[in-house]
C-alpha cells in the first residue's frame, strides 16, 4: 500500500456491516492485491456496538493496519457514515465499496490511466461494468453475465472535490441515497464510462442493504419530487421511476397507492406504447377509463385544508397531528411544515419559495390576507410537484365565508376540506 508520507492517488471506503469476516478479507486483499500501490482505505464500519460482526472485526490480528478505521452505527444506508468518510479521505479521487464486493488487480490503475490520459477531455468520474454474482462464494468466478445498466455505487469513481462540491450525500433521503447522487453525479458532471475486463466489479447484489419497501417508496417519491423538472424532459425515466414506486407499494400491501402509481406510470407517454407487462396490467381498463381513474385516484385526497378557530396554539396541534397522520398513510414523502403569514408569502416570489421551501407541508396564517394571484402560484406549485405538497390555511370562523369565496373565484377551485379547531 502508499507510503504514509504521499497523498494517495485513490481512497477506497469500504463499506461494512452484518459481513462475515472471511467476506470482507477477501475484500481487503482486492485491494492490497491492486497493481496501483498508492492507495488509502478507509472502513467504514456500520455494525451496531454489540455486533458479533464488530468484534470480529477490532479482534482479528493485523486487519486494520494500514487502513483508517471509522465506527459509524447506522441501521440507514450509510448515508451520514459516506459522508464522513468523504470528508476524512485524502486521495486525489474516491470510490466506495461493498465488503461483500471486489476488484481484479489492475482496476484502479486502468481507471486512473483513463483520468489522466485524456488529453482533449479532462473527466470528473468514470464509471465501470459489474460482474452480477450469483452468491457471495469466497470463488471470484462464481458470477453471471455482465451487467451494463450502472446502478451500484462501487462502479463509480469520482474526484472527491468534485464530490464534495455537490454536496455529498443527501441524509434528507429516507432511502436510494446512491440513485439520487447518479442523477446529480450524471447532470453536474462530465462522466466516462471505461469498459474492460480490467475495471469489471464483481457485485453481490442480495447482500446489500435493502430497506423496508415502504422506506423503498418513500425515498423514490423524494427524488421524484426533488428532480421535478429533470423528470418533465425525461418521460421514460419518469415512467421506470413510477413503476418502481408501484412495485414498492404493492410489496409493503399498501394497494391503492400501488395502483395510483401504476396508473400514473401508464399514462406518462403513449399508452399504447406501454410493455407487454403494462398492458397486463391495464388489460381491463381503456385508455379513457384509466385517465378518469387516476383522476379520482388523485381527487381523493384533497389538496389543502381550512382551519377555523380561537386558539392559535390548537390550530397549530392540530396541523401538526394532520401531518404526522399522512406522512404515515404515506400522502407525504416528508412531512416537514413550513410555517409562513399570509402577508410575508404575497411579498414573495413564489419560484424563490420554492427553493426555500424545506417541508411539503405549507402552513399559511391569517389565510384570508391571500392575494389571488399567491393562491393560484400555490396551487401551481403544488401540481408541479405531483400532489407531494399538502397546504393547511388558518382562518378565523368570522372570515371563512369570504376566503370560501376567494377559492372559488380561482381558476381552477381546488378540492378542500374544512376543520373546526374548538375548545
């Protein structure tokens, strides 16, 4: 490995928790083994404290020399331990492993080779092919055909400024943390993509971390709603995004939000373009019939509440309670409440409160003060981002009447309900 006293050219985090330790030796030794000597590794170990695993780790003789070791206890997918280890890396570049994972020899030196010998175009990250495998065996030829959609994290490797500059990882996430960093990594970034026998990295996918399907839903439904406007020019991915949230509610059995997502997925695009499994699926539905489902589907819910009452302090309770309630039947990716008087979002632009905007939960006090045109750019704004923003209005009882009649002058009157806070 490097000498203690050069910057490595590469830092290698490897991931690890629940690894039986022969697995993450074989591991390690993929990278003692690499034909590139410069080389810094960090483990990140994200066993809780107790483990059999951890202790199996801190006792075996020689296993972390050499290497920086990091004690991160997390049950997520690693997403504040990636992001320590980002910033405890020195290399010139970085790339994270699986300890179920590992390397041929000259892989890291072929992909440095690429970053510096491009001569007319400089690269930020270059990503490799996977070798699927078909079970974690300690026999590296153990494996299945090679894999060319990129979709696990140890094929990639990017200069870790460049990582850092882009914000690292997203802990807002409550899962797929390594898809939503592709997105930003592949629209940011200038990305290679090294094709060899050379850069193959041998994945076992069953042993990565695989979160609840609710979690599953909850974290593709952020990115959708993150990544809003990429996904209006993207239909198809929009579409492969949707039905991964369908097939993640169907297997958490929440069906009717199975449904509402494999309808939306349908209708993005030609339907009558859609695979032979959609079609299954929308088998007994015409093309009409499925439009004017997933309108009642969206019509269900409605997309904003009015609060009347005396007492401020209940009001706020009670919205509070309103949220915690729908992000657990999973109405809300989130459930974060922005809390904003009426006159101080009239003076905004409603573009620049999109990005301030933290929560999807927009409580708005002393409601009847709304001007039209902030009501009409609210409801906009919710429709840009798929229903995912749920508006609750304050309004005393004796102005009710007249903000009633303010929404039902907007264009489009929105679908309401309305809650009296008493005593």
């Amino acid at each position: 490995m490097m000498d203690k006293t050069t910057k490595p050219d590469i830092s290698v985090v490897v991931l690890t928790q629940k690894t039986p330790l022969m697995i993450l030796k074989r591991c390690l030794h993929s990278i003692h083994k690499q034909t590139l000597k410069n080389i810094e590794i960090i483990l990140l170990d994200s066993n809780s404290k107790n483990s059999s695993h951890k202790l199996a780790i801190q006792s075996e003789p020689g296993l972390l020399e050499n290497l920086t070791y990091l004690e991160i206890p997390e049950e997520s997918e690693y997403i504040c331990g990636k992001n320590t280890a980002l910033n405890q890396c020195t290399g010139e570049y970085i790339t994270f492993l699986s300890a179920e994972d590992h390397m041929p020899e000259k892989r890291l030196e072929c992909v440095l080779s690429a970053f510096r010998s491009a001569e007319e175009e400089t690269y930020d990250a270059i990503y490799t092919d996977m070798i699927k495998q078909e079970s974690n065996m300690l026999e590296a030829s153990d494996s299945a055909a090679t894999e060319q959609e990129y979709q696990f994290l140890p094929q990639l490797i990017i200069q870790r400024r460049l990582l850092k500059k882009i914000g690292g990882f997203d802990t807002d996430l409550v899962s797929h943390a390594d898809k939503e960093i592709w997105f930003r990594i592949n629209s940011l970034l200038r990305v290679y993509h090294l094709s060899s026998i050379e850069t193959l990295v041998s994945v076992t996918p069953d042993f990565y971390m695989h979160p609840k399907p609710l979690q599953d839903a909850i974290g593709c439904r952020q990115i959708a709603v993150k990544y809003t406007r990429y996904f209006k020019k993207h239909k198809k991915e929009k579409k492969k995004l949707y039905y991964q949230i369908a097939k993640e509610y169907k297997a958490a059995s929440l069906l009717f939000r199975y449904m509402q997502f494999q309808i939306k997925a349908a209708l993005i695009g030609n339907l009558s373009g859609a695979s032979k499994q959609n079609r299954q699926t929308l088998a007994v539905l015409q093309p009409e019939t499925s439009a004017e489902l997933a309108g009642t589907l969206e019509e269900s819910f409605p997309s904003c509440q009015i609060l009347t009452g005396k007492n401020p302090e209940q009001i706020l309770d009670m919205v509070k309670s309103t949220i915690r309630h729908m992000k657990y039947m999973e109405d809300l990716s989130v459930g974060r409440i922005a809390k904003i008087a009426a006159g101080t979002l009239n003076e905004i632009e409603l573009s620049s409160f999109r990005n301030q905007l933290q929560g999807n939960c927009l409580f708005v006090e002393n409601a009847f003060h709304l001007q039209p045109a902030t009501l009409s750019a609210i409801f906009s704004l919710q429709k840009t981002l798929e229903n995912d923003l749920f508006v609750i209005f304050s309004v005393p009882k004796r102005k009710l009447k007249s903000f009633i009649k303010l929404l039902s002058g907007l264009e489009q009157t929105p679908h309401y309900d309305i809650i009296h806070v008493t005593e």
